[in-house]
C-alpha cells in the first residue's frame, strides 16, 4: 500500500500513545468521502459511514471498531451506478423477549441521497439491524421521496372527494355517493 494514498482511519490516543487503525476497504488510492463516525456507549463501538467506491461505482460502507477490530464491512447501498451523496447515521437499540429468550436489537439508521437515472437527487434510507450482534441482513432500502409522493397523492384524492356535493350525488346516483364516500373514509384512515 502507498503511504501517501488518502485513507480512513480511526485514531485512538492513550495518555501519550497513538494508534491509528485503517477503515477496511479505504487504503485503495480512490479517496473516501462523506464520512460520518458514531461512537455507541453501551457496546463502546465506533461506527463509521462513508461513501467509497468499487472500481470506478460509487458505494455507501458501514462498520463498526470495538475491542481493537474492525467488523467486516458491510454494503448499504444496492446500486453502485448512481452517485451517492452524504450518508448520515443514527444508532438505536431496543430489545424483546420472545418466549423468555431476550433479544438485543441494534439498528443503524443510514440516510443518503442518490442521483436517480433520470438526474435527480433522492433520499433514501436503510435501517441496518443487528440481533445480538449479528448482522440481521440483508437490510431494505425505502426511498423517501416515494412515500412524500404518496401522501401528496392521498391529500389531492381527500382534497378532490371532499368538494364533492354529497346531497346532490345521493340523490342522483346513490350507488356512486356511497362508493365515493367509503373511498374519502378510506383515504382519511390511511392518512392518520
């Protein structure tokens, strides 16, 4: 490896002692960028984000540094065609008991944006779940642009129903009336 090559790398500093430890996958000579650290109290891990790149594709890497290792790099993004822009992360953790046996959940929660096909910049996310420390994967993808899409959709359908003459359309077409009303409740409840 090139000493001069940009890298990630954690830099751990004990009184007057520095060690400094590689982020797996980053001592090629194509620099990283976007990076993002979270350091996790309870389990006392590290977890680093940042956009890198397969060949010439770019890619969003999550991993985790406890005890003096790294974990195994895992992939968050599925298409490695399409620019990727800023990745973020929050950690939560829960648990469930399930028939006396506690499990421990962790899930990393990754944000990022992603220049589409047709040049737009999405935002998309991926909850990355462990389950007493084994990467529960493999972990989905929701695009948050679909979901604003929807709502916006369901609001112009309610908007639409809601200027609706009742009396009149249940005197002229009863059958109607009661088709369009159920859909008004319908889309009112997928709303809430």
């Amino acid at each position: 490896q090139n000493p001069e090559a940009p890298a990630l790398a954690l830099e751990l500093r004990r009184g007057k002692t520095v060690t400094r430890y590689l982020v797996p996958t980053t001592g090629d000579p194509v620099a990283e960028s976007f990076e993002n650290v979270v350091f996790e109290r309870q389990t006392n891990t590290v977890y680093a984000l940042w956009q890198g790149y397969v060949g010439v594709h770019p890619v969003v890497y999550l991993t985790g540094f406890s005890d003096g290792t790294w974990q195994t790099p895992i992939l968050v993004t599925r298409d490695a065609f399409l620019m990727k822009y800023a990745p973020s992360l929050v950690v939560t953790r829960d648990s469930a008991t399930i028939s006396g046996t506690t499990i421990q959940r962790l899930v990393l929660h990754v944000l990022f944006a992603q220049e589409n096909a047709g040049g737009d910049v999405e935002t998309l996310y991926a909850p990355v779940t462990f389950h007493d420390g084994r990467y529960a994967g493999p972990h989905p993808i929701y695009a948050l642009n679909d979901l604003v899409a929807d709502f916006r959709v369901v609001q112009r359908q309610i908007d639409s129903l809601s200027q609706t003459d009742w009396d009149a359309l249940s005197e002229s077409d009863p059958l109607t009336a009661q088709k369009q009303m159920a859909r008004l409740m319908q889309l009112q409840h997928a709303q809430q």
